[in-house]
C-alpha cells in the first residue's frame, strides 16, 4: 500500500522500512534515493531478503548487502532466484518388470514364445 502513500511518507526510512518487512515490494515505491542508500538497503534487506530484488542494481553486488541477504534469507531468496544451490542426489526409478504386450515384450500378441 505504500505506492498509494505520499511522497514524504515514501521518503520516510521507517514507513518504507515497516512496509518492506510486510512485503518486499514496497521497496519500489520507496523513493529512488533510499533504493540507492546503502545503510537503508543494509536495513532492508534484514526486514526481507527478497527486498533485494528490487534495490538500486548498483547495489545488487554490494559483499555487505550480500552477505546479510544469503545470511538471512539464503534458501528462500536463492530458490526464488534459482541460484545455483548443489543438487540432491536423484533416485533411481525401481526396474518395473516387463508387461506382455506393452511394447516391451519381444513376441507379438497370440504367439508363443
């Protein structure tokens, strides 16, 4: 809701900073020069890792801002951003046994082996 708020409300640190940990895209009607503030990204991003989406992409590569965001929310904002993450191992499929006549079976329908 904070796109309908004025503009002296979306330059405010703390009315952006509550609205941000309800829903990380308040971050887009925050005013631009808070999206770019490093300190206020840092805060940000601690309220809701996936504010990071949407901060100055000057930013986006900032060690600090990094490292609070994969240290807080790693597995939700990485999986959301399909980050490379080491898969888990695959199961194999059980070997089903052979079905006549599934396409499987190498004698046709009706005759013998």
């Amino acid at each position: 809701a904070l796109e309908f708020a004025s503009k002296e409300l979306r330059r405010d640190p703390q009315v952006v900073l509550a609205a941000v940990a309800n829903d990380a895209r308040a971050m887009l009607a925050a005013d631009a020069r808070l999206r770019k503030d490093k300190r206020f990204v840092l805060l940000a991003v601690e309220q809701n890792s996936f504010a990071m989406d949407y901060v100055d992409k000057d930013l986006k590569s900032d060690p600090d801002i990094l490292r609070v965001v994969l240290g807080k929310g790693a597995s939700a904002w990485a999986a959301k951003k399909r980050v490379a993450t080491p898969p888990t191992p695959a199961k194999q499929a059980p070997t089903l046994p052979r079905v006549f006549g599934s396409g499987g079976d190498p004698a046709p329908l009706g005759q013998a082996r």
